[in-house]
C-alpha cells in the first residue's frame, strides 16, 4: 500500500510517499482500506512544529524529538472494512466504517488496522466517503469542548472564535442543536457559510468589529484561534461564563485554573477521540443537525498541497485526501 511519511519536521519537502506491505489486523482489530482521509490543522501542527508558544518541547518529547516516531501522520478517515482478526463481532468485511486513530495516527496512507472497540463506527448512509471523513476531528473537538468542558446548556449565549475553521463550522452546528443562541465570529466572506450552518449573530473580525468589546455579553467562548488577549475575553464572559480555548499557548494553559472573579472560569486541554463520541457524531449527522463542511480535496499523492492549505488559515470546514485518485 501506499503511505505519506515525515522524515522530520518543517516543511512539505520532508514528506515523502512510500510503499509499505499492508497491516494485517491482529485479535480484535479490523483493515478499513480507505476511501477518505483528512489534513487537519492537529496534523499540520505535528508535522511543520508550527504549535503555540511553549508547545514545541511538549511536542517533541510526545510525539519525537527530530521528526514524528510515527512518521505516517493523519488521523481521520472513512472506508471500507477489508479484514478483520479473530474474536471481532462489531464488523465484518464489506461493512462501510468512519472515525480517527487518534494518537496512532496512520490514516495518511492506503489502508489503517485498528481496535474494533476504537473511534470507528458504521458510516452513516447519508454521509459521502469524503464528507465522513471531513467530520471526526472537528466534530469530536467541538462535542467535546462544548458538552463535557462547556457543560453548554439550551438558551445560553455562545459564541464561536474561528467559526469557519473544522472546529468552528461543527462547533456552531454542535451549539445551535444543544439549544443555543451561537454567535459566529469569522471573516465577511464566510458569513453566509456560518449563518446557513446556524448562526443566529455574525460578527466579521475584518470588518474591525470587536466581539469582546461588551461585557457580560456571552456565557461560553469556544476560542479556536487564541489570538486575543485573555482579559478581553474573560471580560466578555457573564457570571459563571466558560471560556474554551482549543487552541492558546501555554501562558493560557498556565493561567487557565486561576480564580476568576463572579465564577467565570478558563478552560483547555486536547480532545480525545471515543467511540461514544463517533456514535454520537453519527446520531447528529442522521438527525439533520451536522453536516460536513468540505473546503478542498486533494489526492493522496498531492498532499504537499493539502498541507499548504491548512497552512493558510483560511480553509473552510475540512481538507479531504482521496487516497484512491493518487
């Protein structure tokens, strides 16, 4: 099979593709050959070392000193169950399956072996290869920060940071079907996108409009691009308002247990993708209430390209690779 490696960190140039024998599963693993991945801004991260301030030595010591210990990088992805190992029930050869690999990783190549018990649950019939695997990591992120950090409840005011972003475009969906009133902070060019996902508000940050500027104004900040100063957006929070920071450095991750006057509170950290969440990720998506949002696709043997359009910034919702076109 065909498989990206990285070498090491830096630029694209250390990315290679490589002919590696296929996985054979294991007792309880299943082979997904796959028909969709993903470059997500987590792997992006990974491979270039472009993390936030006082990450790169955390980044180093979990995942490889000069380059990723795993060098095949990727974690989202949907396909088809090929084999499975002995003892396996939950699938059977043929059986259309998504998810992640989570700290594996692997899913930046042909084919991936994982746990049947993992992140990885029957693809949903209304869900297209490429839009499933446009969903596990910025789904899973959002659920997570905004159900079990967040504890969002119905009618309370949230408001997503970097809302045409993988996280921002399934955090405002995620938001507005657990009851919210989701206001969207991104760029005038994506305020048509945001407002079709359920945005009730806009606020377009190139149009120098200030979304911390009122105080009390919101009870959760789910934050995906930590660009603001803390004091603003603790500002902007009500009494006992949650502030999410998916991605911040690590003056935030340090402040962030600090008492916070009138109970409001900092919260971060890394999701961890579950099988309970991908369910749930499929409930959502068989309900109407998510839906992928595809910025771009690329083939496999492209992926240089894929990268740089994360690198941008600006994508909206998710690069897909096709590792099938290559």
């Amino acid at each position: 099979m065909r498989a990206v490696i990285c070498r090491a960190y830096g630029g694209t140039e250390h990315l290679e593709i490589v002919e590696r024998a296929l996985p054979e599963p294991g007792p309880g693993e299943i082979r997904v050959r796959l028909c969709a991945g993903s470059v997500s801004a987590g792997d992006w991260r990974i491979r270039s070392l472009s993390v936030p301030a006082g990450y790169g030595l955390v980044v180093r010591l979990a995942f490889g000193w000069s380059g990723p210990r795993q060098p095949v990088l990727g974690t989202a992805f949907s396909g088809i169950v090929e084999a499975v190992g002995e003892g396996v029930t939950r699938f059977a050869p043929h059986d259309e399956v998504f998810g992640s690999t989570g700290m594996k990783m692997g899913a930046h190549a042909e084919a991936v072996v994982l746990s049947e018990t993992g992140a990885v649950v029957h693809k949903p019939h209304v869900l297209s290869h490429a839009q499933a695997a446009a969903l596990p990591f910025g789904a899973s992120t959002a659920l997570q920060f905004l159900r079990d950090k967040g504890r969002l409840r119905s009618g309370e005011r949230l408001c997503v940071v970097g809302a045409a972003g993988a996280v921002g475009t399934a955090a405002v969906q995620i938001g507005r079907a657990m009851g919210a009133h989701v206001t969207a902070v991104c760029s005038t060019a994506n305020a048509d996108l945001v407002r079709d996902l359920g945005a009730r508000e806009v606020i377009a940050h190139d149009e120098d409009e200030e979304p911390f500027a009122i105080p009390d104004r919101f009870d959760v900040i789910l934050d995906t691009i930590g660009r603001a100063p803390m004091r603003d957006r603790i500002r902007a929070l009500a009494p006992k308002g949650r502030l999410l920071v998916v991605s911040g450095g690590m003056s935030d991750a340090l402040r962030a247990p600090l008492p916070r006057a009138g109970g409001r509170r900092v919260k971060g950290g890394v999701a961890q993708e579950s099988r309970a969440d991908m369910e749930e990720i499929a409930r959502l998506v068989e309900a109407g209430d998510l839906r992928a949002v595809i910025d771009s696709r690329y083939a496999l043997s492209d992926i240089a390209r894929a990268y740089d359009r994360v690198a941008t910034g600006r994508k909206r919702g998710a690069v897909v690779l096709d590792p099938d076109e290559g």
